[in-house]
C-alpha cells in the first residue's frame, strides 16, 4: 500500500492553503497528497463567493472568526504583494439609517474588541463627500477591507504547493477512512475506476466545505456525537448592468440574528459592481438564481441607494454557506476537531468555513501547522 506522511481531502481555498503551508514548513522530504473529488480545484463554496477581504468588525471577540481573519487579512495582503495575485484594497463602507446609530456604534466597538483600531465614523455630510449616490446617516469607513481574485489566488497557492512535491489528484472521491495501528488507511474512487484504491497517511486533514460532516461520518471511529449538525443556506448574487455607482464596497448592518452581513455591494476586478449574497435555506445543492429575488434585493438595496434602477439588476451565481446549528440560528464559529474531540491521533477535520474563510484560510493552515495531531 501506497503511504503518505499527510493527506488532505478538499482541494478548496483552505485545503490548497494548508498543503501551500505544510509544503513550505515541512520541505520536499515529506509526502503529502491533496485529494479532490471534482475534475478542477475550487469549484465549490471557494469559487461562489464575494472575493472580499474581510477587516475582522463583526465576529466575537475571543472567537476562532475574529482571530484567523484579523491574522488571515495581514497574511493575505502580504501574499498578494509578493506574487503578485490580483486584488486592491478599496476600503468599505458600512452604512447606517437614523434608526440603526446604536447598532453601528456596537459595530464600531466590536472591531475595537477584535483588534480592528483603524474604523472611521463618518457623519451624513462626510459619507456623501465619498460616495454622493449613497443615503445614510452615518457610516463606518473600514480602509483594510479589499478584494482579491480568488481563482489566481488558488493557482498561485496550488503551484507553489505542486513545485514542492505535493502530489494533486483531482477527480478522485475519499469514500471512506479507516484508522491503523498509526495513521490511517484511506480508500477513495477516481474517475471512472470501478475499483476503489487504498494509501496509507500518517495525517489526516478533512477540508470538505459542503460534504464535511458526510465525510466525518465516513471516518470509522469518529463519534456521531461530535458531528456538529449542518444546514445549507443559499447566497444569491445579482450583478448591475452597466458602470458602477461606488468606488468602495457598500454593506448595510448585518441581518437580524447574523444570519448574514445584510445585501451588499462588491466590486469585482473589473470594476463591476454585484448585490448580494441574500440567505436562503435550501434542502440540496442547487446553484440556480431565481430572477424573481430582483424586487426583494432591490427593496433592501434601495433602503442605502434609493436611485437604483432595477431594471439593471441581472440574476448572476449563488453560492452556498455551510452553516452549523447554533441556538439561535446565527453564524457560529469555525469548528476544528482533533483528537483532543475524538480520540483519533493524527486526525483533523473542519466543519462550518463559512464568512471569513476565503481571508482566513492561511491562518487557518498555519494554526493547523501548530496541531498536535499534525506534527511531523
Ligand atoms: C455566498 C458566500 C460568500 C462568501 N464571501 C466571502 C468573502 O467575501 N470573504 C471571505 O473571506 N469568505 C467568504 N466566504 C467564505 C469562503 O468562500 C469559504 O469559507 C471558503 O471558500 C471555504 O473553503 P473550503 O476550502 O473550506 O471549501 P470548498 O471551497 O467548498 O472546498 C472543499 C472541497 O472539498 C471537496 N470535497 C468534498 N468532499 C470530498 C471528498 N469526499 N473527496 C474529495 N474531495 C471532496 C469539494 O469538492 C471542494 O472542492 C463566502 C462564502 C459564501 C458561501
């Protein structure tokens, strides 16, 4: 049987990052195998996003979310520049009507919490000056927030990864993990072979976005009770025909309960501006957009840009957030499991990388770099 030192399964932003990390800080000499089930790596949640570099404003304080985004945001800038991956630090705009002052001064203090010093508050006058399309009372002026190109980014992690002798192979399913003496035996299908192939790995990394707790449960050993429960919720995108009103990213406060960040505006390299992601629940995997949404984003749209012609609003992509149960039906936090969780040395697998994981995903690998379960 084939044997290697780390198998990673899920060739997303964050299992390419993590086998871009392990490469550099374990050299050639370690064997490491990135296992993805479609034919092309990012094809899932990572390429269905809003390319946003998030500052770290609205998370916890204390939680997994705000740490790895404030350490993500920093180490993706710096990768950018040095390999030079599209992306440029437009600055956002967060906007809030005369009944929601209190809510955006809770914001304010939030990012202070979360180590995010550099917010501006911005008065109606001021708001204007920057962006004269936009009604508000007040706004916060986030200068870090940005955008990057998701797809270069990806290559450009997944290249540096492949020059340092990690082998890639698309098209290629794990169904099932089973655990040895030491590490773990991994049966997976690739392409159109009828019989399953079987490796060993010392280390195993689950990085599954949408499929992560299927897999877990594929895991012999890995307790029932320890798979956190997960819901599909759909974010759907419309694009705006024709030049764009704003220079900066747009976002209204965050929705009731966080179950979202509230229909924003991003601009994407180009210069054209989407709306969205909304929230939908959804029962399977379905990446259609209704264009009958059109009337309800233009409604919260028009709430911070009453000029908005709808007529402009096209249906575009949805993507989809793997979203844990929380009591209240919020956004929880990143979920990392080892075997301080399930008893199953050299195994680590992540559940709910939702918002901010495309920012976070090189401080999550490198925070991985530093598991017990993952050392060499
Ligand atoms: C609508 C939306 C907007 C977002 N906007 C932002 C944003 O602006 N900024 C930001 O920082 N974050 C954003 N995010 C979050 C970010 O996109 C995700 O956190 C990140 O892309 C997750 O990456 P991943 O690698 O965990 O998942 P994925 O990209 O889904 O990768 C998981 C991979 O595992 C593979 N896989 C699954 N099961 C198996 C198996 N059994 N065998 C082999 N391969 C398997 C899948 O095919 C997939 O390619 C957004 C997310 C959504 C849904």
């Amino acid at each position: 049987m084939d044997h290697f030192d780390l198998c990673i399964v899920g060739a997303g932003v964050v299992g390419i990052a993590i086998a871009e990390v392990f490469s550099r800080r374990e050299g050639a000499q370690a064997s490491i195998v990135l296992l993805e089930k479609n034919a092309r790596a990012g094809q899932e949640i990572s390429s269905r996003n809003s390319e946003v570099i998030h500052a770290g404003l609205y998370y916890p304080p204390g939680s997994l979310k705000a740490r790895l985004c404030r350490e993500g945001s920093a180490l993706l800038y710096a990768f950018c520049e040095h390999y030079s991956v599209a992306h440029r630090r437009l600055g956002k705009l967060i906007v809030a009507q005369a009944d929601e002052l209190l809510a955006l001064e809770a914001l304010a203090a939030n990012a202070q919490h979360n180590g995010v010093h550099n917010l501006s508050w911005l008065d109606a006058v001021a708001l204007r000056e920057r962006e004269p399309l936009l009604q508000a009372e007040a706004a916060l002026f986030s200068p870090d927030t940005g955008i990057v190109d998701s797809h270069g980014l990806m290559e450009t992690l997944l290249t540096h990864a492949l020059d340092r002798g990690v082998t890639y192979a698309p098209r290629t399913r794990v169904l099932r993990a089973l655990p040895l003496a030491e590490g773990f035996e991994v049966q997976t299908l690739t392409g159109s072979a009828d019989q399953p192939y079987r490796f060993g790995c010392r280390r195993l990394v689950l990085a599954a976005g949408l499929e992560a707790t299927a897999l877990a449960r594929q895991v012999e050993g890995f307790p029932e009770t320890r798979i956190p429960s997960m819901r599909l919720l759909k974010g759907n995108y419309f694009r705006l025909g024709g030049a764009s009103p704003f220079r900066h990213l747009v976002y209204p406060l965050p929705e009731q309960q966080r179950q979202g960040l509230g229909i924003h505006a991003t601009l994407d390299l180009q210069g054209n501006t989407r709306f969205g992601p909304d929230v939908e629940e959804i029962a399977q995997v379905d990446y259609g957009v209704n264009p009958e949404r059109r009337e309800l984003f233009a409604a919260s749209i028009r709430r911070y840009y009453p000029d908005l012609n709808a007529e402009r609003l096209q249906a575009d992509y949805a993507g989809i957030r793997p979203r844990l149960q929380t009591a209240d039906g919020s956004a929880g936090d990143f979920l990392v499991l080892d075997s301080s969780h399930h008893d199953l040395p050299g195994l680590v697998s992540l559940f709910g990388i939702e918002s901010p994981g495309l920012t976070a995903s090189l401080a999550l690998a490198d925070m991985l770099a530093h598991c017990p379960d993952l050392q060499r």
